[in-house]
C-alpha cells in the first residue's frame, strides 16, 4: 500500500491526573497544532473534574494560551522555548 494523501493522520489527546487515570480525551486531525488542540480537550475535561496545574511541553509556551489558562485559574508549568 502506497502513501495516501488524505493528511497525516489523528491526534488523540489525553488528560490524565497525578496517578496517570484519564481524565478526558478528544481525537483530532493531526494537522492543526496541539497549542490550538488544548482548549478542546480542557473543555471536554473541565466538565468532570477541576484542573490546577497542566504539565505540559515546550509546544504549549505561548502567551495567548498561558492568559486563557489563567483566566481558567489553570496554572501551566512547561520549559520555556529557547526563543521566547
């Protein structure tokens, strides 16, 4: 089977708590970034449970979502990007 060329794939995004229980998962396509991914799957969590702190990666460093996290009262602890 060749390369099809419908994109590249899904994005299947999960929030799991301090024990690694999931919390609430979203499936995406994979081409949009996951910065633009994480309100959705905030929104599809935030509805059984209270989130405090998201750990996350460097991807997440932005301030459009640090400020939309805050106004959640969400806490995000990532490295900042080397460019920032």
């Amino acid at each position: 089977m060749g390369k099809i060329m419908r994109g590249k794939g899904s994005k299947w995004m999960v929030v799991v708590d301090g024990e690694g229980i999931p919390l609430g998962s979203t499936i995406t396509s994979a081409s949009p970034a996951e910065v633009k991914l994480l309100p959705p799957l905030l929104d599809a969590t935030y509805k059984n449970t209270k989130i405090h702190r998201l750990v996350y990666d460097k991807a997440a460093d932005t301030d459009p979502l640090r400020c939309s996290l805050l106004s959640r009262e969400i806490d995000l602890i990532c490295p900042h990007r080397r460019n920032r």
